[in-house]
C-alpha cells in the first residue's frame, strides 16, 4: 500500500513512463555480519524503500528507479541538511538525528542492507535513486553529488525530483479515459475543470 499522496503521485508517474513498480521494500542490515557490528537497538526495524520502479524495456541506469519520498511542507534544502549531517550524523535535523530521514545514505550497513535489497530484487546493482521532493529549497548539484551520498550507493546516480516536474510532465499526458488510480482520476478532474498550469 503506497502511505501518502507523494508515493501515490510517483507511482503515477513512473506507471505512465512505462514502469512496473513496487511500494514499501523492506530492508534492514543482516544480524550475523562479517563487514559491521550490529546493534539491536538501531538496526532490528525494518526501513522501507518508498518506491521502485522497473521497466523491462529500458538499459543501464534508467532500468531501475529507486525512489524515497519526503512531502515535507517546507520542502528540502540540501544545503541546510548536510550542514547539519556534516557536524555528525546525530545532530537533529528537525526533531529527529540526521541519519534516521536517509539511513540507507548515511550508515554504512544500512547502504550496504540497501544495495543488496535492490540487487536481490532487479537482478542488477545498476539503478537511480530518486528522491521524490515537495519542492527544492537551493541548489540540486549540492545533493545530487554529495561524495558521502555516492560512494553510499556504490556510485549509481542521485536525482532529485519536485512534485512540480511530476506535474509538468504528467499533466499533459492526462488522457479522458478512466484514470486507474485516485491520483490520475484528481489530475483527470483538474484537466476538465480547465485549470492550467502556469
């Protein structure tokens, strides 16, 4: 089940580029590691990936999305995030430590639970993750190439992706025909009503 609006709206999205998709992967760091120490306390709840997205058709990088979703109200400020990251991975970023909002790009045994999650389920360690936004506060480039964050995920590509961009690009593919999601039949609604984007 895809918990919010965001997921529902990605779903949407990569469905309509041609893309199978899967919700709320499990995935957490093995008990019994040879490469990290685990610890009961941090490690035995399951994360999720929000999204992935498969299409059979597609080569390389673009084969596979991996996708989390954050619908902050305020949007993400790589900026203001990684500051706060770079002064340890505890300090508090809102109201929770840092590494809790993106584990699988912060603790290495959670990257490591993560590659090995998406390998097991696409046959393939080569994907792009995804980062499905609000709205971006600053300068993508400073995410999207953040050395930490790549070397996290073996060097596959980081894009960030606003709900705008969806926006842009999906609301002029809304057709007449019933939509199969309650996403697509609101954008279906929007449309007839004659709203237009700026």
């Amino acid at each position: 089940m895809k918990e919010d609006i965001l997921e529902q709206l990605v779903d949407d999205y990569l469905q309509y580029k041609g893309y199978f998709t899967l919700h709320n992967v499990k995935f957490r760091p093995e008990k019994n590691s040879e490469h990290y120490e685990y610890n009961s306390q941090k490690d035995s709840v399951h994360s999720d990936i929000d999204v992935v997205g498969i299409n059979p058709t597609k080569e390389g990088f673009e084969r596979t999305y991996v996708v989390t979703c954050k619908s902050w109200q305020f949007g993400l400020s790589p900026s203001k995030f990684i500051a706060v990251l770079e002064k340890g991975d505890d300090n508090k970023y809102g109201s929770r430590p840092a590494w809790k909002y993106f584990r699988e790009l912060i603790v290495p045994k959670w990257s490591l639970a993560f590659n090995r999650k998406i390998e097991d389920l696409t046959g393939s360690a080569i994907f792009t993750y995804l980062l499905a936004v609000t709205k971006l506060n600053g300068q993508r480039d400073q995410w999207e190439n953040y050395p930490r964050f790549k070397n996290s995920l073996n060097g596959n590509p980081i894009r960030i992706l606003t709900v705008n961009e969806i926006l842009k690009d999906l609301y002029p593919k809304i057709r007449t025909a019933v939509a199969t999601s309650e996403i697509g039949r609101l954008l279906q609604i929007i449309k007839a009503s004659g709203w237009k984007l700026d």
